[in-house]
C-alpha cells in the first residue's frame, strides 16, 4: 500500500464529505435537490460542467489510449471538445428555457403525456447507468494499484461514497465537489504537462521527433490507424463523441442549476475553454507515458492502459506526485459519478415517480425521499455491471455511452425546438428504437464478443463496428420521423408556436 496516496485519499474523501454535510443543511426542497434551487452562477456552473465531463475517460482512459494506441488515442480528445459547440448552439439554450430539473421537462412541454416522460426517464436511467460503468472500472482499477484492495472492494468503495453524496447533499453538494475536482485535475495535468515538456527542453517539434522512436510502434505511432483500422469504425466513433454530449442527462441537467438561458449559455462558454485546455494537455499526458513509462509497465499495471497517467507521475515526479494525481484521479471518478448518479435519480423520482406513479401529487418531501432510494438502486445496478467489464478500456467504453446517448436522446431534443409536425408517437417511437437499437448492436459487437477470449464473451461477433454510432443515430433520427408520419393524431401547430417563442426567448406566458 502506498502510504502517502492513502492519506492523499483521505484527505480528498474527507474534503468531499464536509462539503456534503454543509450542502445537506442547504436540501431542503425538490428544486434543492435536483438543481441547487438554481442558484450557481456562470463561472461556478461551467467549472461544474467541467468537473462533471473530464471524467476517467479523460483522465485515466485518454492517457492510456495515447500511450499505446498513439494518434489514435488523440482522437477521443478532439470528439469530447468538438461535441460542446453542438451543445453551445443548439441544446444548452432551449434546454433550460423549456426544463424545470429533468430532460423530460424539456419534451413534456410540448408533449405532457406520461408515455413521454416514462421513456425519457428509461433513457436517462440507462444512459447514466452505462456511463456510470466506465467510471466505476476506472475506480477499481486504480484502487487496486495504489493500495492493493482487491477490484470488487474498490468498486463497492467507490459506489457507497457517491451515494453518500447524492443521497444527503443532492445537486449542490455534487456541484462544489466537481467545482473542487476540476480545479485539481487541472493543477495536476498542467504539473505534468510542463514536467513532461520540460524533459523534451520545452520543444514540442522535439516531443514529436523523439516520440518516433520511443515506442514499439516506431514512426507509426504518430499516425492514425494503429488502433482503429476500420475507416468506417473510426468515423462511426468519431460521430458519437461529437454528437453525444448533447444527449448525455447528466450534462443536461447542469444547465438547470443557473437562473436562466443566458447564464447558461456563459456556462458552456466556461466549461468549453477549460475542456480544451485539458484535452490538449493530454497529449503530454500521452505522449509521456509512452516515452517515460513504457508499453510494457503500462500494460502490466492495467490490459486497458488506464493507469497511464498515475504511472508517469510516479515516473517523473515521483511518490508525491504520484500520490496526488492518484487522489485527483479519485476525486475526478467520484464527482463524475456523483452527477451520473443524480441525473439517474431525478429522472426516476421526478418523472417517473412523480409524474407517472403518483400523476404530480407527490409531495416535495416524498420526491426527495424516492430520489435518495433511486440512488441507491441506481449505485448497485452499476456496481454490478461495472465487475464485467475490468479489463476494457473506460474512454471506450465511454464512448459506447456516447453513441448510446446520440440515437436515444439527440434526435427528440432537436425534434421537440426545430420540427413542427413533430408529435408525440414520434417521439416515443424515436426514443425507444435509439435506445434499443443502439444497446443491441453493442451487445452483438467485438466489445463483448470475441473468438480469443478478450472479450466479455467467448464467440463471434455479429455486428462488426466497435461503435454503433454510424448505424444507431441514423436509426433514432429516422424512427423519429417515421414515428411521427405514420401516426394518425397530428402535431398541435398552436403548442409548437409557444415552445419556439419559449426556447428562443425564456418566454412563460403562452402566446
């Protein structure tokens, strides 16, 4: 056991948990709970949305994916940076103009039928659930190196400490604790940065010329193709990382916590400029571990390479340093689940429960109460699944979410503001097929079957794409579509009219 990295880890746990007993004080409400009675500001709700996207994928799974895959790996970078200005300028606007705390607010205000809110909260539950796995497997893999508790243990840590954070600090707690671990993910990341540059003699042209022979992939690892040899793979990924934030429920759900749609907007702009920086430092990241750790350490410490980063803290800063960015890891992987967390049970509390169970007689305190039980549910489900999936690596297996969230989500969020024939079996019909669609061909993918065994399964494939991307957003936006043609009860022209006024102006009064 790293003595140092265990008090590290204390103090981080310790940091987050105070923060959650003063944040449970201040929950006192459903509008508490779920979006800090709104309360957060710009440049609080942007480091928030910061916190909240640069999870394990991008911490630990970017640093090992360039490690050992080279400019491969670098194209996770660019797919989660890119993917905010699609929630720039169409979603975060509309989103909190027509939302209350769920993304089936948002549709219900155009179509306020249960069928609606029942499937947006299956999605949302879904989607939180899945990414949530990528996180939990980063826990336990990092866990396991620092102080040597065995995987299952350090899922199980890792899930009863999130829980803790939503069950008793609701929104505002999960805000303050990523506020808190973006700022230190980010020291951390531009400690390593500079070290790692400074060991190239602050020449990024000699980074380059070195990395050509630094690995066993020689000159090929600055080229595309190393991990990805399928152009159609590697386009199908590419369109579910830029496509997917914008459908992510736990991203959504931020632009809630801020008074209106301009200081949401002011968020994106923060949370996109901190983004960036991050996803360029983890070229360094990368391109350091492959230089200064080695393939061979990197994959004796974890199959996936999601212990890049930590061991090439170790390698050029040495135990502190290594110490530090593992707590910071851990912190990244607790606030990430934390917000996973508490989109999931609002979804099921607020919509389903609130809405469907109880058709909006329940009361604040018994939404709050089926919210805190929701967690629970939600936290064990992930755990679970989370002990299947040890060896993969968490930004793939992020990027699943993503596509995920692209063919379920995407299509109904832009439906609902831009289409005024669109109804509400369209929108049913939309969220449901790209879900299952999606889910399906993931299922019958190389991620969970494999003839050699690296897989979950032992078997072949059917589907060939590591990504559904390219086939499962087409399938949602044309179910959609379809959906909606073919069902017989048109679209009230009169509510489309309100919902644009509404979206584009923050408008309450009907028109």
């Amino acid at each position: 056991m790293n003595v140092l990295a265990f008090t590290l880890f204390l103090l981080i746990v310790g940091l987050t948990l105070v923060i959650t007993f003063f944040a449970s004080r201040r929950t006192k409400t459903t509008a508490d709970f779920y979006t800090a009675d709104s309360s957060l500001t710009g440049w609080q709700n942007g480091w928030a949305i910061a916190g909240d996207y640069m999870s394990a994928a991008s911490f630990l799974g970017i640093a090992g994916m360039v490690a050992l895959s080279g400019f491969d790996g670098f194209f996770y970078s660019i797919g989660f940076l890119v993917a905010y200005l699609v929630v720039l300028y169409i979603v975060a606007e509309p989103l909190r103009n027509l939302g209350k705390y769920t993304l089936a607010d948002m549709i219900a205000a155009r179509f306020n039928e249960k069928k609606v809110r029942g499937v947006a909260a299956l999605n949302t539950i879904s989607i939180s659930t899945f990414y949530m796995i990528a996180q939990l497997v980063g826990a336990g893999a990092l866990i396991k190196l620092l102080l040597g508790i065995d995987y299952l243990y350090s899922v199980i840590i890792v899930g009863i400490l999130m829980t803790v954070y939503v069950v008793f600090g609701g929104m505002t707690a999960t805000s303050w604790v990523q506020i808190v671990k973006a700022v230190l993910l980010m020291a951390g990341t531009f400690i390593i940065s500079i070290i790692v540059l400074a060991k190239f003699d602050f020449s990024v042209l000699e980074m380059f010329r070195q990395m050509k022979t630094a690995t066993p992939l020689g000159g090929d690892f600055l080229n595309p193709g190393n991990k990805f040899k399928d152009p159609l793979d590697t386009l199908s990924l590419n369109l579910a990382l830029v496509l997917g934030t914008a459908g992510l429920p736990h991203i959504l759900i931020r632009f809630f916590t801020v008074k209106d749609a301009i200081t949401a907007r002011k968020s994106v702009v923060y949370a996109t400029w901190i983004i960036g920086i991050f996803y360029i430092m983890t070229i360094f990241l990368g391109f350091g571990a492959a230089a200064f750790v080695g393939y061979d350490k990197i994959i004796g410490a974890n199959a996936a390479g999601n212990m890049a980063a930590p061991l090439l803290a170790e390698a050029i800063g040495g135990d502190f340093l290594f110490a530090f960015v593992s707590a910071v890891a851990f912190a990244t992987i607790l606030a990430v689940v934390a917000g996973l967390v508490l989109s999931a049970a609002s979804a099921f509390a607020h919509d389903f429960y609130g809405h469907i169970l109880r058709k909006g007689e329940a009361t604040d305190k018994e939404q709050v109460v089926a919210a805190r039980w929701a967690s629970i549910g939600v936290s064990i489900l992930s755990i679970i699944l989370a002990l299947f999936a040890q060896n993969m690596n968490v930004a793939f297996l992020v990027s699943l979410a993503f596509a995920v969230a692209a063919s379920a989500n995407l299509p109904i969020i832009l439906f609902t503001v831009f289409w005024k024939r669109f109804n509400t079996a369209g929108a049913i019909t939309g969220m449901l097929v790209g879900l299952i669609s999606s889910l399906l061909l993931v299922f019958l993918s190389p991620n969970v079957w494999s003839p050699d065994g690296t897989a979950i399964f032992v078997g072949n494939p059917i589907f060939p794409l590591g990504n559904p991307g390219i086939i499962s957003i087409p399938i949602g936006f044309i179910a959609a579509i379809l959906g909606t043609l073919l069902s017989s009860k048109k679209a009230d022209a009169k509510k489309y009219d309100e919902i644009l006024v509404k979206a584009n102006t923050g408008m309450k009064d009907s028109i």
